[in-house]
C-alpha cells in the first residue's frame, strides 16, 4: 500500500498546471481531492510519474449564476456544494446526490471536477451531470472548449479529455422553480459505491409529466442516459405503474458487471428498481 | 453486598472491585492516542522487511531472480526458500500438526502467498524493490470448490506431503484430504433417525470470513549477536507460545529469547498463530545483526493470514411429531485452505465443534468431520469464538428452526421443549462435554418477555397477510437464537497447544504501601485486562483497583501463559489471579491475627481487612498488613506479600444467552434493516458490567457484519475478490444497529469466582440470530435455509428464488 516515487508539482494557476500537465506528459496526473488517484497509487495500479496538484488553483472554488446557468468551479469540494444555499434552493439534487457521497471527511476534500472528470462509472456525479444537461469547461494548451456532460464519457475512465486538459468549471442549465428530482442510490455501507443509482429530473405542467430525464450511476462502463425510460413519461399523468414501466425500461439498459456488489441480473434490476423509487419520490406519489 | 452496612457499603465503594461499571484505566493512553503498538516501536538501525506475494492461487516456481532488487540502493537483503532451506526454516510447524510453507519453495499454493522476502532501510525502498523481484510461473490447475477438493481426479495440491499417508488424526484419505474427526454413537444416532417420526436435513454453510482486527500483524526481531539474545515484539495473543516455539525453531535457548507483546489493536483469533513474516523477520535480524521491522498492510491481512470458519455443514435431527428431539446428525466439510494452520487444542483438528448439539437434551449423536486441502490461505482460527463454537452455534441454531418450520411450531417453544433443564446440571451432553451450570428456561423467557415476543409474532402474521395482499413489498423475520458456549480451555486432561496444557497464571505482589503489581500470562488486545484483573483482586485483597497495576505480554516479567483467545482470561487467568490473592490473603490473616494479638480463626474478613470476631474495633486493613509484612512479619513467617498461581481449571464454562432480532427485508431490494435486536447473556459472576456490555456491543457488530455481509471470496481461478475494505464488508457505525442488552447470572460451580467469560458470546449467539430473522422473513413461502451472509443480493435472490418479483 506505498504508491511508486513520484515527483509533486503545485501550480499557483490554471494556466501554470495546463503548461506542466503538457511539459511533463504522459507521465503526470493531475490531482485534485485525489480519492479516486491515490488508492489507485497504493495498490501500485497507478504509478504517474508526476503528481500535479490542483489544490492551489483557488480561485477554481466557486459557485455562481450566469444567467440561466449555475457554474461551478471544478475545485469546488463535495461540502461547499452541500453548503451552498443557492444550490439547495435551485438545484436540490445535487445537494442530495453529494450528501450521498462517501462520508463528511472525504467531502471536504473531494472535489465536484475530480468526481466528474476522472471517468469512474462508480462517481455519482456524472450520472447527476448528463441528467441534468450539464456542460463542462475544459481547458488545454490551444484554449477552452465546452463539452456536453452527455458526451464526455466513452469508457470506464475513459473521457473526451485530451491529455494536458483539465475540467475547470461545469455549467447546468437550471431547471425551472417547481422542477421534480431525485437521486436514489442503492449501497452496501456508507462511503461505498453504488450497487446501481438513477438521476432523475422531471417538469409537471397541468397534470402531464412534459419533460423527463433520467440517468444511471454504475451499472457500464460509463454513467448511462436512459433516454427510452424518459421517453415512456413525457406526456403522460404520472402514477406509480408508469414510473415502474419508466423503471423497466431503464433496467434494459443497464450493463452491469457482475461483482461483490451482486451479480449482473441483480445489478440491473437494481437500476430500474432506483429508477422507479426515484420517479416515486420526485413526483410525491 | 445487600446486607452491608453505610460503612461497609463505603468501603467497598471505594474498591472498585467486582460488580463495579469502573471505567477502562488503558483507555486513559488509548483515547488519546498514546498507545503504543508495534509499528510505533523505533530502534537504532531499524530495516523493513516486505514480501513478494505470488499473483496465483496455484503455480511452480520456475525461477527466481533477485538480482535487480539486491542492486537497488537501500536494500540490504532478499530472503528466498533457498536461503532458509539450509537453515531448515522454509517450512514451520502450524499448530495443527502440518507444515506451512514460510517462503514458497517450489510451489505456490495461494493467491498472495509469500515467496520472497526483501529487506530495505526504509519501507518504501522495500515497497519498491518487492517489483523488482523476478518470479517466473508456470500455472496450475485450482482447487477452490471445496467439494471438488477430494474428487479423485483433483489436483495434487500438497506435493510435499504427497506420500504422507497418515495426518495428524489418523488416514488422510485423498491427497487432498488433512483428518477426518468423529465423535458420538454412529450406530445408535443412525437406528434414532432410521425409526424417527420427524427428520429434517439442510446443508448449512458458514462461509469464509476474516477476523480482520483494526491493527493488522506486525513484528520486529532484534537479534544481539554479542550476546546471542532475540528480542521479539509482535502483536501475539499468546506471546509464551511464540516464545517456545521460537526456541524449538531456532534453536537459540528459551531464556535468550525475549518476546514482547506490546499494546494490540484487536485480535479477534488472527493473531493467535505465528506467519511467515514472524520467522523472516527474524532470520533477516540474525543474517544483518540489524532489527528488523515487518508490518502487513490491509490486503496481506485479508488475503494471506488467518482467515476464519469456511465450515460447510450437512446438518440433521431426528424428532418426535410433538417435537422432542431424539437426535442429531452432523457432517462438516472443513476447507482449511492450503495448510492446516488451525489454531485449536492440539487433540481437537475441530476445535470445541462437539458442541454441537447446544443447549438442548439430545439424547445421542454423532459428529464426524473432513478437513481438507484447498488453494486458499491458511487458517481457520477462532474468530471472535472459543475453537469453532459459532460454526456449531450456528450449525444447531439454524436446523432448530428448520426443524420448527416443518413441525408448524414456534422456534422459541421447540427450544424450551428441549433444553436441558436446571436440574440437569452438571450436564453430560451426547457428544462428550460436562456443561457446568445454566438456567436456560429463566433466560429464555426473560428474553420473550422482554421484547413482547407475542405481539411480534402477531405483527408479523399481519404484515405477511398484508404481502399476501400486495399491500407491501416488506418482510419481517423474527430471529430467535440460544446459545451454549464452550470457553476457557482448558483442562490440562484434554487441552493442550503443542503439547503444553492449557493452563494460565498470575503472579501478584504487594509494595509495603499496600499497591500492587500483577503480571499475567494471558494478553489484552482491547479487551480491558488492565481494569477487570484489577477488579477482581480489590475485591479478593481489599486494595482498590486503582492501586494495582496489572502487567502483560512481557515473557521476562510475566508468569507463562497460554495467552488470550477463546474467552479463557477471566475462566483460566481470572481464576489464577483469585487463588493466588487467597494464598496471599491466607498469610495476610496470619499477619493481622499478629499484629491483634488474637488467634487467626478469631479474625474474619470484612471488605478491606481482618477483624477480629465480636470485637468490631479490633481491625487491620490490607494496606497496613502490608506493611507489616514488611518491617514486622511474626516470628518464623517470610517477610514480603507475594503469590503465585498457575490455575489449571477442572472443567470449561459454559456462558450462554438468548438472543432475539426483529428484520425488515425490503424483497424488491433485497436491503434488510434490523429493527431491534435484544441480547441477553448469562457469563455467570459479571466482574465489570460495563466492559461487558461493551464486548457484547464489539461481539454483535462482528456478527452483524459476519451474518450480513462478510466473505473472503475466491474467483474460479483463485483470485481472491474480496481482499480490501472496499470489498470486504466491515460495519460502521451508520450501518450499525442499536443493541440492547440484559442478563441473568448463573455462577460457574467450578470457578473460583464464578464467572464464565463473555467476549465471544455475542458472536457466537449474533450470527445464528441475524440468520434466523432472515431465514425466517422467508419462511411462511416454504424457504428453509438461505445460506450467509444475508446481503443484498443474496438476499434478493432468495426472494427471486421464491417469485416475488412477479
């Protein structure tokens, strides 16, 4: 459990951290609260050469409004976000889904870039993000560039990152006042991974459910949009037998891999089961 | 003590003696992070030791090359079977009669297995230079099905054994096979069960789990060539035993070998034996006149020392329709992974298993069980339990209620058909062990009282006619559980580890101020030795507890013990420290009587001193006999206040309790909350309640974990899947329920102060409970036995199984 040596690196600024990851690279990682990288490390299953830390980027710690949007510095730790009383009053969901996150020692270093960007399908984040529509910032040497939550992730920590890029902010649309959203999230243990999870964002306008989005948390390779489910309720008056077709539906997607969390029958009804609880509970029925 | 007076009460009060919530005086250090451990531990020209594990379950060993490792800066040597071959130290004895490999020669017999051992200045050097180590393998075929083990086309595991023919227990049977084990009637328990009214059979498995205590092994040899002395700290439960068995090993003189147990964090059976890393640790000290620090992380823990249970028990009573049971019938199938390191009593390959037939008056049956060899980690220790108690308690637990189900009878009413009654006692039970005394049926009904067990089982009726309905996707399972422990080995007549008896000891001396020191043979890994020996003593000696210390774990200072594990301190060295403060009270009477002028039968005891009868003024305390004993021992008597005890104990003791839970299983989920659980336990004399309350709180938490969610798995090539704590379940405090907890007292007759011992007792009374409440959640839908542990997805199956989920 003692990674490799490694050099450590602690740029001042974004643009000093891109010029190192791009000096150094193959060999460097960036590291931001570093629960994903540093287990990894010990179990010599990762050895960069170079560590480079994020932690003196501060000025990545922020949440704000822009307009219709709510922008959050990649840097921003999981206990800022649940701190965050803008949040909780135009997003609750993601005050939900991060206090569903591991436990309170790990939030306070754990960053909200770190959870989206490293590409584990067992974050809870990225599922969170493609439900919500989300857009990340991404800078590199040649500038910045916006990319879509729902095509960022192509593989099990494989993202639409070049190397020398770093997620520096994530732009979500914010839904309307009255927005219905659930997180539900199915463990063994507090701070372990989901056994499956399910994002779900509904609007509810004169009795019909008139947009739906639903996303599922590490039952792939990658955080899995659930577009066929969400198609199911859009135009329909919501009941609890509807959620449940939405549920299986979303179960029919989920690919699983079969492991101490339950083999892959399991796994997937679990994803629809979350699915449909999440509906339930957002829709007050 | 109801009968004192406000003095007397005053006096006793400031003891702190037995009976007193005293609070924990190593808790003091502990709490605020001053203990010390093994790791903590420094010395001048310290190195690390750290191993190269072999990446396969079974493998040849084509060839190793250290020669890059050797040439990293900072190391200073790498050990291989061929440097210890010479020095016959490749291979150790377990304490089970078998050999276990200490550095793999030509085979690997498990995933993680040690093979080389590198030695570096710093631990990261040694992290390092364990990659540079070059292994070729050529793989094997696996055995990791245990009932795949003895087939006969089964892949010759143990080729060093391999013309062995006779085990320790008699004919192996298969190369693959370690002892068959039988006890009881054969003929008479077959003719029970060929003419019985009622049978029932169920392959009842109790999976591979790991004691996994917070520290993990550690040791740090010290080998002083001048003097030709090892000093040996390690976390050691029984640091006498790996004092001798080091002498036998290496040959250096007992007396030149210095073993030292330091605080422990938790042993739970783990660290009862003696690893690879013990022995190379050691023998790197010698070959560098250096000490030499070994420490194993998590994964070394889980994965290559001592795991527990992996009983798999084929398990049968035979009954009347009316429900008495007229016997039993037990097969177990023993996977002891790839050497027999079981730690048990040398005449016992499985443990205390016999005492399977529990608390109940089952008039003959029979027990036979195979040992056998898988690509596994060795082990097989007795986790939280005294040798393989919660395998049987679990083993008869659970048949009870499956035996209950098929009579249409409640569980608790079967088990108060059946248990031995008060009378009874002393009880011979069919399979050998003389139980000393219980009150069962008080206990029991206590325990039904307490949780209003009737209403329970009317809710349950309800809400299951409410399932029926569709009206909920929930479950409730009452789990009913009664245990009988076996604890305190033992009896130098039938209890012996490499053929020293099983006794324990206590030395006690008295300073002229009246404090005192006690040294021990056994060992606290957190179980609080330090305030409960002390209580007994204020309570034999009329000294308060906070003026004794007591000492441990240092085999110069401390008398020989056996060590702890099993519950034997407060049985065996609990019972030691009690005689040897009566031969110290015996000569403090003949003092007082001196210094009173009286005749010694004229005095009585009264709290914390003699007084002399009728003549209540007339009275010398403890702290001025010692004094005495002195500067003014009488005529013809040894000055000083001293005693030695080694207490060989006349029979175990029999702890037992009732257990009850109330789970709700969420079947779409299959996510159990555990609504209540109550547990009641009898360890006869309670010497600090509080403590125990605290090791039944500790035992439950384990069994919690054990019964729903923990398993060191294997994948089918012998991958072990489950060998961190992101995969290994170990419960927190979230996941934790809340624990009530009662009691009853029933003295051990044989004890010198009755008690009976109670750290293991929650484990081995929690799991067969956590089981019974699933199991029993199932029930009423025809389900007889869902095999551990009881965690989601299993659980969900079960429910799969049964067609719940339309």
């Amino acid at each position: 459990m003692i990674p490799g040596a490694f050099d450590y690196h602690r740029p001042k600024s974004v643009a000093e951290a891109i010029a190192l990851l791009n000096d150094l690279g193959d060999d460097a990682r960036p590291i931001a609260g570093g629960h994903s990288l540093i287990p990894m490390m010990k179990m010599r299953l990762a050895s960069p050469s170079h560590l480079v830390d994020l932690r003196g980027l501060a000025d990545l710690a922020f949440i704000r409004a822009e307009g219709g949007e709510v922008v959050i510095g990649a840097m921003t730790t999981q206990h800022q976000v649940i701190a965050s009383a803008d949040l909780a009053a135009r997003l609750p969901l993601l005050r939900e889904t991060a206090l569903q996150i591991a436990d309170p020692q790990i939030r306070y270093l754990g960053t909200i870039g770190g959870n989206v960007a490293n590409g584990d399908p067992g974050n809870d984040m990225p599922a969170v993000m493609m439900c919500l529509d989300a857009q990340y910032e991404v800078q590199g040497q040649g500038g910045s560039r916006r990319v879509a939550a729902r095509e960022f992730y192509q593989g099990a920590y494989f993202t639409a990152l070049e190397p020398g890029e770093l997620v520096t902010a994530i732009r979500i649309p914010v839904p309307p006042a009255g927005h219905k959203a659930a997180y539900e999230k199915l463990k063994r243990k507090i701070g372990d991974y989901a056994i499956a999870a399910a994002a779900v964002l509904l609007e509810v306008s004169g009795g019909k459910i008139t947009r739906a989005s639903i996303a599922l948390t590490n039952v792939g390779e990658t955080p899995l949009l659930a577009d066929a489910a969400s198609d199911l309720l859009v135009g329909q008056a919501p009941d609890k037998a509807l959620c449940k077709k939405a549920g299986q539906a979303a179960a029919a997607i989920a690919a699983p891999a079969s492991d101490a969390r339950g083999p892959v029958a399991y796994r997937r009804q679990m994803a629809g089961i979350m699915t449909e609880r999440a509906l339930i509970r957002a829709l007050g029925l | 003590m109801n009968d004192m007076t406000p003095n007397q009460k005053e006096r006793a009060d400031k003891l702190e003696g037995m009976g007193c919530k005293r609070k924990r005086v190593e808790d003091v250090r502990f709490v605020q992070g001053k203990g010390n451990y093994v790791d903590d531990l420094k010395l001048p020209g310290m190195v690390f030791g750290d191993f190269v594990r072999s990446p396969y379950a079974h493998a040849r060993i084509k060839k190793i090359d250290v020669s890059k490792a050797l040439a990293l800066p900072g190391v200073k040597a790498v050990l291989t079977a061929a440097e210890l071959k010479p020095l016959k130290l490749h291979y150790m004895p377990t304490l089970a009669g078998d050999v276990q490999a200490v550095l793999a020669e030509e085979k690997v017999l498990f995933q993680n297995q040690e093979v080389a051992f590198v030695v570096a200045e710093d631990r990261y050097i040694a992290a390092d230079a364990i990659e540079l180590v070059e292994v070729e393998y050529e793989e094997l075929p696996v055995v990791i099905d245990p009932f795949k083990a003895m087939a006969p086309d089964a892949p010759l595991l143990r080729e060093d054994i391999k013309d062995k023919t006779d085990g320790a227990h008699g004919k192996r049977k298969h190369h693959n096979h370690i002892f068959t084990w039988e006890v009881g009637d054969k003929s008479a328990t077959d003719a029970v069960f060929a003419k019985a009214e009622v049978t029932v059979k169920e392959m009842i498995s109790y999976q591979r789990v790991h004691p996994c205590p917070l520290e993990t092994c550690a040791a740090v040899a010290s080998m002083d060539k001048i003097k030709g002395e090892l000093t040996l700290w390690g976390t050691f439960q029984a640091p006498h035993v790996i004092r001798t068995v080091g002498s036998l090993l290496s040959g250096i003189p007992e007396h030149k070998i210095h073993v030292i147990a330091p605080d422990i964090g938790g042993g739970f059976g783990n660290k009862v034996g003696a690893y690879p890393g013990y022995i190379c640790a050691i023998v790197a000290s010698i070959v560098l006149g250096q000490p030499v620090k070994w420490v194993e992380d998590r994964i070394e823990n889980l994965s290559a020392t001592a795991f527990a249970r992996d009983y798999h028990m084929t398990t049968e009573l035979a009954a009347t329709k009316d429900g008495r049971i007229t016997g039993m019938r037990v097969h177990v199938l023993a996977d002891h992974g790839a050497f027999d390191a079981c730690a048990d009593p040398s005449k016992y390959p499985a443990g205390f298993f016999n005492i399977v037939t529990g608390s109940y008056d089952i008039p003959v049956a029979h027990l036979s069980v195979d040992g056998i060899y898988t690509n596994k980690a060795p082990g097989g220790v007795a986790y939280r339990c005294s040798f393989r108690v919660t395998e049987a308690s679990y083993c008869i637990e659970r048949i009870m209620d499956v035996l209950a189900q098929k009579l249409g009878m409640d569980p608790a009413e079967l088990r108060l058909k059946n248990f031995v009654r008060p009378e009874q006692f002393p009880y011979q039970s069919a399979l050998g062990w003389e139980y000393d005394s219980g009150d069962y049926h008080t206990a029991m009904q206590k325990a039904l009282k307490a949780v209003g067990y009737d209403q329970l089982r009317a809710e349950q009726k309800a809400k299951r006619e409410a399932f029926k309905r569709g009206e909920t996707r929930e479950l409730m399972g009452i789990g009913v559980a009664f245990f009988t422990e076996i604890v305190g080995a033992g009896p130098s007549k039938n209890c012996d580890i490499l053929g020293i008896a099983m006794f324990d000891s206590a030395e006690i001396r008295i300073h002229p101020t009246g404090s005192i020191i006690a040294r021990m043979g056994t060992k606290s890994q957190g179980q609080g030795h330090e305030t409960t020996y002390a209580q007994i003593l204020a309570t034999e000696l009329g000294i308060p507890a906070a003026d004794i210390m007591i000492e441990e774990g240092n085999t110069d200072t401390a008398p020989y013990g056996l060590g702890t594990y099993g519950s034997r301190s407060t049985p065996v060295a609990g019972g030691a420290i009690a005689m040897a403060a009566r031969k110290i009270r015996a000569k403090a009477q003949m003092i007082a009587a001196h210094l009173l002028e009286v005749s010694e039968y004229d005095l009585e005891w009264d709290i914390d001193g003699f007084r002399v009868k009728g003549a209540p003024d007339k009275f010398k305390s403890m702290k001025e006999i010692a004094w005495a004993s002195y500067n003014s021992p009488p005529a013809g008597l040894e000055p000083g206040l001293e005693a030695v005890n080694y207490y060989d104990p006349p029979n175990m003791t029999y702890p037992f309790g009732a257990y009850i839970c109330v789970a709700d299983v969420d079947v779409d989920t299959g996510s159990t909350k555990i609504r209540r659980f109550y547990a009641l336990d009898d360890c006869g004399t309670r010497i600090n309640p509080m403590i125990i309350e605290g090791q039944v709180h500790g035992g439950l938490t384990e069994a919690f974990g054990i019964a729903m969610g923990q398993e060191i798995r294997y994948d089918e090539t012998g991958n072990v899947v489950t060998a961190s704590l992101m995969d290994y379940f170990l419960p927190t405090a979230v996941e934790t329920p809340k624990w009530e907890t009662d009691f009853t007292v029933t003295p051990s007759p044989h004890h010198p102060i009755g008690a009976k011992g109670v750290g293991e007792s929650p484990n081995v009374g929690g799991v067969p409970c956590f089981s019974n409440a699933i199991n029993d959640a199932f029930s009423f839908l025809g389900s007889t036995h869902i095999q551990m542990p009881h965690d989601n997805w299993r659980t969900w199956m079960a429910a799969e199984k049964l067609g719940l989920h339309g």
